[in-house]
C-alpha cells in the first residue's frame, strides 16, 4: 500500500523480454493524477479495465497484484474471469497495512529509489492512501460478494 510503479524496476525488463508488461500507478500514486471518486477496490477494477480497454490490449490478461494491489487483481478476476489467464500475488493482503515509515527499497538503484521516495512523499500519495484506508469497509464487501470464486484461488 503506497507503493508505486519503480518498485518494480527490475521485474519489468526482464518480463517484457518474455511479454508484454503493463505497469501503471493507482489513482493519486506514482506519476497518476489523484481518484475523483471514493477509492475502492471496485473503483481500481473499473479504472484498470477501462485501461486496458483504452490501450486496445486483448484478454486473457496474467494479473501481478503486490500487497493492496493484490486484492484488487482478485476482484478483477472475479468480475471479469472470462479476460484472466491467472494470477500472481505477491505478499498480498486481505487487510491494508498502514504505510511504511520509509518510503522505497533499498534495493532498488540510487536513481530508481530518489524518484520512488520523491513520488512516495507526495501530499497526493498520502491523501490517496489514507482515502484507500477509510475506504477499506466498502472495498471488503466488495471482495464478500465474490466469495465463491474468490475462493478459487
């Protein structure tokens, strides 16, 4: 949770040698412009379809979910299971933890992690973040109501 897109900067190379790779940024994180609705986890899948869509990219999709973001591919897959191929989650959770009191890796390149904590320390990524964090009674019913396929996985 509050993570952004240069966290991944050593996984994307090596998978777009392989496939295409998407990476984007949460509304109000990274480089992405702040949510104007509530932050829930059916906001995030509505907003990554409507991506998806936009950049003309067909299903079946592989879905990465880290942390938060992990939730959020499994409600994607149960809303749309005929456009997911799988899922991989990584340290995901079922509850958000609260942010991290170091913002970045130090794993990741000096000039990676200047930008990351840059992008990290943002009035918008905390305003974001703490939006995500009251919102997180509705986004749970949200992932309820999927139970059963969820379940699945």
């Amino acid at each position: 949770m509050g993570g952004c897109s240069l966290d991944w900067c050593h996984v994307q190379p090596e998978l777009s040698e392989m496939a295409t790779v998407i990476t984007y940024d949460r509304a109000g994180f990274g480089w992405s412009t702040p949510s104007l609705s509530e932050p829930t986890y059916q906001q995030y899948v509505d907003d990554l379809h409507l991506l998806l869509t936009t950049l003309d990219r067909k299903p079946p999709f592989l879905l990465v979910g880290h942390s938060y973001g992990g939730m959020i591919m499994r409600l994607f897959a149960a809303t749309y299971p005929d456009e997911v191929m799988g899922l991989v989650l990584v340290d995901s959770t079922a509850i958000p933890r609260l942010m991290r009191m170091h913002i970045g890796s130090k794993r990741l390149p000096p000039e990676i992690l200047k930008k990351a904590r840059a992008l990290g320390y943002r009035s918008s990524a905390y305003k974001s973040a703490y939006s995500e964090l009251l919102n997180t009674g509705d986004s749970s019913i949200q992932l309820q109501e999927h139970h059963n396929y969820l379940s699945l996985y």
